[in-house]
C-alpha cells in the first residue's frame, strides 16, 4: 500500500494561485510571483538558503513493485504527476490518485478508481480551476479506458468503456488505446491509436476529427495552445509534419521532409520538440538540422546545423545545437518562438529565427550532494511563471535543487534545496507543477529505472521512496550569512589599494614581482621600480634601473626576512651580451639610490640572491657567494657545487640546503650550508637517502622544508605503467634519513584527506612551519603534516571552494600558493584557476578557515594565472607571471579579458565580520 507521510508546514505564503475559473472559463488568475530574495544567489557552490518546506508526501508502492518484478523488466507502467485546480493538488502515481488541500497539507481524498490491475496512463493537464478530470487507464501500456472523476472529493463520476470496442467514425474504424490526452482551455480530448480525436463530453468521449495518422512519432501543441503539430511517416518512406488548429482540430498544412530539410538525404525521421514543436531536428550522418517552422503556414523561418558532436566547448554566449539537439524532448517553448534549452553547462535561451542567444546562464558550477565520483547533473527548464520566472530542477541521481531565472534577463534569481530527508525519488530528473505556494515533484519512473538499473553500479538509495511530494516556498531568508564561508564561493571582495597596469600593446616578458619591507611594498616591472605605502597603497616614489637603458629589467630580488630602511635588487641591461650582473641598493622610504655595484671580474651573473637577518648574499655563476659592505662587494663564500635555489630550513633559518643534478641525472647531490659563512656542514646524495635515483625524474627540495626530499619512479609518460612516490625526512644536524614513506605506489584516483599522499601535494608550492611541519596541498584540500611523526596536524576540505570559484569553460589549471602571515599564526592561501583568483587565510594551529576574499574581476586581469605573492600587513600584492598567463591564453586560445591588464596590484583584506 502507499503510504501518506503528513510534514507540517512551517509557513504558507500568501501567494496569488496559477488557475483558476471553472470548466469553460477562459479568464485565469495571474500567476505564481514566487518568493525571491533580496540578494540573488551565486551559481557555484551550493544552495545556501533555506530548503523547500515539505508539506506532504506520497510513498512509493512497495507491493506494486513487487507485483512489476524487476526494473528492468517490469511490465507495470510507472507513470506520476499532478496537476493544480484552484487550491486542490491532483497528484497520481502507478495506482494512485489522491487530492491534496494545499494550504493546510491535508490529504482529501484517494480516488476508488477501480483500475484492474492496471496503471495511470494520461490524466488532464488543465491550466485552470476545473471541477472534472479525466484519466485514461488500462495494462502494460494499452489504455483503452476512461474515467472521469471530480476534483472536490475524488468521487469517481462515470467511466467510459467505448474506446475498448471497435467504433466507427467517417466510414472507418475508431477506438482502441489513447496514445494522448490533451486538455485545452480545461476541455480533455483523447487521441486514440488509429488517429480519432475524441472530446470528452459528461464523461464520454464523442468523436470529433480524424487526423492524418494515429502514429506520430511526436505530437504536441505550440506554446500558445492555438496549434497542435505532429510529424510522422507516410508512403513511400518518406516523412511528413501536419499541423492542426485548436480546438477544432482542423488540418492546417502538410509539409515533407524534402521541403523541410532539403539537405538531408540519409534520415527522414523528423523529430518536433515536445516543448514547441515548430522546431524540429533531423539527424544526417555526423550533422544535426534544426529548423523552427511559422505555425500558422508550416514555412521555414530559421534553420542551422552542426557536428552531433561539439565535445561541449560551446564558448558562453555561444549556442551549443547538438547539445540542444539530444536534450531537444526536454526543451521548454516560449510564447513568441524562442526556446529555452539544457545545455551543457546551463540553460540557454535562443531564437532560431534570429540566430541570437537571448541569455545563457551557465550552472556548471552549482554543487549537489553526491554518491558518485563524477555526477552527471541535469537541468531541467519545467515552466515560467505568469510574472516572468522560468522554473528549473537541478538533479544528480543523489540529490536535487529547484532554480527560478528571469526568463527576459537569464539572471538567476533563487535557488531553493530539495530536503534530503524528503529527496528521494525526486533527484533524477523530477517533474514538476507549479502551484502559487510552491510546487509539486513527481518521480520521473523511466529516468530512475535507467538510473538505477541493475546492472549498474549506483544503486538505489535506502530508506523512504516518493512517488509525489508537495513542497512550498520558504520565506526569504533576510539574516546575514556567515562571515567567513567554509564552502561555496565567497562574495567578500579584497580592497584594491594600487596597480601598475600593463601597457597597452605591450609585448614579451613583463618581468613582474614584489616584496615589502615593512613600511613599503616594493614593485617592480621591467625596469620600473615603484613603492607603495603598505598602509594607503599610495605611490610614494618611482624609478627606473637604469635611465640610459629603457629596456634594462629586474632580474633578481629576495623579500627581506624582516623589516628593513633598505632593499637591493639586480637588474640586467637591454644591450647584447647584457647579463644580471648590476645591483641596486635603495633607501626604502625615499627610493633613492644608495649604491650601483657590477660583479667583479670574472663573476658574470647573478643565480640567486638569498636574505639572512637583514643581510643580503649575492650568489654569482651558481657558486660565489658576496654581501654587500658600504658600496662595495664582500667575498663571503664558495658554495661546493653550481645549485640554485637554495632554501631555508623553516626549523633553523640559518640552514640553507640546496640540491644538484649530477651525470645527466643519474645522481643528485644534497648539501647544506650555515649562514653567515656558508659552511657546508653536510653532503649527501640522492641515491643514498632515497634508495636510487629514476633520471627520468628530477630530485626536489621542498619549498616548505627543503630537508623534505622527494623523486618518482617510473615512466610518468605512459598512465598504464606502475609509479611510485618516495619522501624522506633529513636530520638538519647530519643530513641523515630520520623519516621516510617508502616507495607508495602513486594512486591517481586517491582522494581521501585521512592520508597524507605525496602525489596530492606540489613541493614548490608549499610553506614550513617552525616545527618542521608542512602546509600543503592534497587533491581535495589543504594539509598541516608531519613527516618526522608521520602525522596529520589538521586537513580541511575545500574542494567545494575550489569548484565554485569562478572559471570559464576551457579546462583550467588550479595554482595553490601558500604562505605564512602573522608571524607564522596564519597560512595565507592564493588560489588561481586562469580566470579568477581567491585568497584564503586558515589558522595554522588548527586549519580553520579565518577569511576568503576574491580578487575583484576588473582588477585581476594578468594576475589570474599563478600570481606571485608578496603578503604585507594587512594585505597582499600579486604579480603577474608571464609563464603561466601565457600557457593560458596565448598557448590555449582562450580569450583575453577585456578589463585592464595588471602587472601588479595591491590588495586590502578586510577582517571578517563578527
């Protein structure tokens, strides 16, 4: 037995209803104006507000399916739906047909339809208040039988047997099963099987026009519901489209397929779309064709074609037509010719007669629960309110969403959750009826069954099963949301304080960076070096390396390791045979000059620069290593090898270690050396910590730590061959193994933040704490590790995050960067995807996401592509990286934004909100 599960109803709205009048009324009420927020809500991430208010819900019957045996095999037809008269829900599923008070949720009657061991077929879709309605029934699919029952108390007023025997209309035969039921200004006909149209009058069906065939492929009225289309095939092959006028159901026009698409050969079967069916589809070979017909004269007025096969790269704005073309049954007509189609990765509604996108709202974005690891979601356009919201559901096999868009605009303008509690039944792809407080879903009985098939993997959810749930709309909700949102985008901007532009028609490298020195951010692109007041973001004062030089550029710099009245910086001449070989240092509150130093002979460039309490080492031709001493250079040191870089140890900042490639990678030296002498301390090799060395792999240091060492085995070219990840943990004293993983066979697909995976983290993108511990990326979040406990201080997902920021759809890269602010009390995270960039500050203690601010769209441009960060306080600067911008552009073909480019930009970080 179904079974009636009654959920109070925290609020009904005071909505005006979708119908109304009586059954030969042709006034109707306006329709829903749906409760929409304040705020419009974001289309990445979840839906934030509050859930749709279940009020009742009609089990699934378990007997029924049992009795149908298998999915796959069931000979009981399964369909479900509902329809609104006035304040009386008429819901029906399989067997079931019962009416609902839709104010106060009270079930008010179950029909006593006596179906015969039979299903619901068709049941009338009035658009108004009626007082009848008719059902056609019968068994495995052959529904010959009529019954027409009253909305007020479900009492079943007469039941019609004629289409059951053979019937005679126009000297030939009638009757048989109904293939459709139409109901036009709250009037039912029935189309039966051998093309008869029958208006139903008092319970009986009278016929009223034979049509051109029984057997259309596809039949349904246009939007207006002034015109009903069908396309079937007729002699010699060949396919034909008529068209009827409503209600009289007169022939308006025939047209064939040679007239219609005069370009396809192969395939006549023409295909009307559901939703307006003067748009049809015909596929030929490897290309789809698609025209849009004048009702009224069958003519063509618009037509285009395509690959049946776009790969889904369709660039916004642009319209996708073989995906239009296989979700075309599911597309919603317009009143006017456009229609509103499923794409991709959206909605889009488009005009075939102009040629033009009206709007495209890409959900690709929108974030459901999910039992699977890549959900396929669907959205579904199911109707538009009288006040201009089109409606859509948003499932994945696991969970829905309902979505309201305004249809002129496309903005999307609410988004409400399926309760997960109330769900099932209703997360693949779900019918729905509006209603003015709500809505009613219905479990789409073929989607499930494919979906859950058992032959599939993904198997049925347990617990309660619906076939009909009556939700309403909640009340707006008006309270703030949380200051610092632990998922889903963030739509907290950074404060732009200052930015050097990019020039227009620049070319090449732009050779971009930043550093503070406390009471400065110091930026420099090319050869212009600029200061900021770390405070205002107000230029202070501005220089170029070299004034003789205009193509001179920085080439060298190292943020100071703590406030400093002075920076230095190399730079390299534009002219032939020019090297990184001039150092400038510079009084940091004025910009002014306070030496210009060559290397001396035979020094002949600058390979790393590195910054110890304030002082700065020059390292020349990857060896020599100087400071800078009253105008002049001091000899400091020779390193043992050529190395670069060479990187602090976060535990003892005097530690610098360094790693060197040997015998064409064969071997990899490890040393470390103690400022301020640059003492070698230890020396070790690859091949003696980690086992062996693979040359196809190179031996990293890690930026974090660089005494965690780490390298691959394995051909990483070929995805079918074994490969493993090892890490080791030195001592800082000997440079001996204290801590090692192993060699762990790498897992491409692992994704589990309970372990710590080599693979899931970037080495150069990481930051150490002074514990040695490190701050990481893993595939599905950031990580606090261990390595000399082998443990996990904290993990946070924030894949969430990472999805919802925005993008474009081109396949994107997603660049992670941390650093440490505050003293080492706060990870600042700068995430960056080649279209958008984030910024996220976690507490270092215990991973708790602190604050995320987006860099604002117009000031980002050039900075979207793996920034460099230089934090200062209360605030960070991005440079542009001119590798990364322009593997994404130039190298991907993606379109450049129109904003303004930034070489630099400055950003405040508001405290988050209490």
């Amino acid at each position: 037995m179904k079974r009636l599960v009654a959920v109070a109803a925290t609020m009904v709205l005071a909505l005006t209803a979708c119908t109304g009048g009586g059954d030969d009324k042709d006034d109707k009420e306006s329709g829903p104006s749906l409760p929409i927020p304040a705020k419009a809500p974001s289309a990445r991430g979840a839906a934030t507000g509050p859930a749709l208010e279940p009020k009742v819900l009609l089990e699934s019957s378990d007997e029924l399916e049992e009795q149908a045996g298998s999915l796959d095999s069931a000979s009981v037809e399964r369909r479900s739906g509902a329809f609104i008269s006035g304040r009386t829900a008429v819901g029906y599923a399989v067997d079931n047909i019962s009416g609902y008070d839709l104010d106060s949720g009270e079930q008010l009657w179950t029909s006593k339809l006596d179906l015969g061991g039979g299903t619901v077929c068709f049941v009338s879709q009035p658009d108004r208040a009626v007082k009848t309605f008719t059902v056609a029934y019968g068994k495995s699919g052959y529904c010959p039988d009529l019954a027409t029952i009253r909305v007020s108390d479900g009492k079943v007023m007469s039941i019609s047997k004629t289409l059951s025997d053979l019937q005679e209309f126009e000297g030939d035969s009638a009757g048989g099963p109904v293939t459709e039921l139409l109901t036009i200004k709250g009037r039912d006909y029935v189309l039966d099987f051998r093309g008869v149209v029958w208006k139903m009058v008092k319970g009986e069906p009278e016929p009223l026009q034979r049509l051109e065939t029984g057997s259309y492929f596809t039949i349904a009225p246009t939007p207006e519901g002034d015109t009903l289309i069908g396309a079937r095939l007729s002699d010699r092959g060949r396919c034909r489209v008529d068209a009827y006028a409503l209600p009289s159901f007169e022939r308006m026009w025939t047209e064939d397929s040679a007239s219609l698409f005069p370009d396809v050969r192969e395939d006549c079967i023409i295909s009307p779309a559901s939703g307006n069916p003067a748009w049809m589809v015909q596929q030929d070979g490897s290309r789809y064709s698609m025209i849009q017909v004048d009702p009224d004269t069958g003519k063509v007025v618009g037509k285009a074609d395509a690959a049946t096969d776009s790969g889904g790269k369709a660039a916004e704005g642009e319209f996708d037509l073989s995906s239009a073309a296989n979700q075309f049954d599911r597309a919603l007509g317009l009143p006017g010719g456009d229609m509103v189609f499923a794409q991709v990765r959206g909605l889009t509604r488009y005009s075939l007669e102009t040629g033009k996108v009206a709007w495209d709202l890409d959900l690709g974005q929108v974030e459901l629960e999910s039992a699977e690891d890549y959900p396929l979601t669907t959205v579904l356009p199911q109707g538009v309110t009288a006040d201009g919201y089109l409606v859509a559901t948003v499932s994945n096999n696991t969970a829905a969403e309902v979505i309201a868009v305004q249809v002129k605009t496309g903005k999307l303008v609410a988004r409400w959750a399926v309760p997960a509690d109330y769900g099932n039944g209703f997360q693949v792809e779900p019918g729905m009826t509006l209603f003015g407080d709500g809505l009613v879903l219905s479990r789409n009985f073929d989607s499930w069954k494919r979906t859950f098939a058992d032959y599939l993997d993904l198997k049925e959810p347990e617990g309660p099963l619906y076939d009909i749930g009556i939700f309403t709309f909640p009340e707006p909700d008006s309270s703030t949301s949380p200051s610092v949102p632990t998922s889903g985008p963030t739509d907290t901007d950074a404060k732009a304080l200052a930015g050097i532009t990019t020039p227009e028609g620049a070319t090449g490298e732009r050779s971009s960076g930043a550093f503070s020195t406390g009471s400065r951010l110091v930026s420099y692109t090319s050869g212009t070096v600029t200061g900021f007041d770390t405070k205002s973001g107000k230029e202070k004062w501005s220089f170029e390396v070299d004034a003789d030089d205009p193509g001179a550029k920085v080439c060298a710099s190292e943020p100071p390791d703590q406030a400093v009245k002075t920076f230095t910086i190399a730079y390299q001449g534009s002219g032939k045979g020019d090297t990184c070989n001039t150092l400038l240092r510079v009084d940091a509150a004025d910009g002014s000059e306070l030496d210009r130093i060559q290397l001396p002979a035979p020094a002949k460039v600058v390979t790393d620069m590195v910054v110890r309490d304030k002082v700065v080492y020059v390292v020349s031709d990857g060896r020599d290593v100087r400071r800078i001493d009253d105008g002049a250079f001091v000899d400091v040191g020779t390193l043992a090898r050529k190395s670069y870089p060479l990187q602090p140890s976060p535990e003892d900042p005097s530690l610098f270690v360094s790693t060197t490639s040997l015998k064409g990678g064969r071997e990899w030296a490890i040393d470390a050396y103690r400022l301020p002498a640059f003492e070698r301390v230890w020396s070790t090799t690859a091949s003696k910590v980690l086992g062996k060395v693979d040359r196809r792999s190179p031996v990293s240091s890690w930026q974090g730590n660089p005494l965690w060492i780490s390298t691959v085995f394995g051909d990483l070219s070929d995805p079918t061959k074994k490969v493993d990840d090892s890490l080791v943990l030195l001592d800082p004293d000997t440079g001996r193994v204290v801590s090692r993983t192993g060699r762990v066979e790498r897992d491409y697909l692992a994704d589990d933040l309970k372990k710590f995976t080599v693979l899931g983290a970037a080495p150069f993108q990481t930051v150490g704490l002074d514990n040695g511990d490190v701050v990481m990326e893993q595939q599905s979040g950031v990580m606090r590790y261990s390595l000399a406990e082998k443990k996990i201080r904290w993990a946070v997902d924030t894949s969430s995050i990472v999805e919802s920021m925005e993008r474009d759809r081109k396949g994107s890269y997603l660049s992670q960067h941390f650093d440490l602010i505050e003293g080492g009390k706060t990870v600042l995270a700068t995430l960056s995807n080649d279209v958008s960039v984030e910024l996220m500050t976690l507490d270092a203690a215990t991973g708790k996401i602190t604050g995320r601010w987006n860099i604002p769209k117009d000031r980002r441009n050039g900075l979207q592509s793996s920034p460099e960060v230089a934090p200062f306080s209360g605030g960070v600067a991005l440079s542009r990286s001119d590798y990364a911008y322009d593997y994404a552009y130039a190298q991907t073909g993606r379109k450049v934004p129109s904003d303004p480019q930034y070489d630099v930009g400055l950003f405040a970080l508001s405290k988050p909100k209490k």
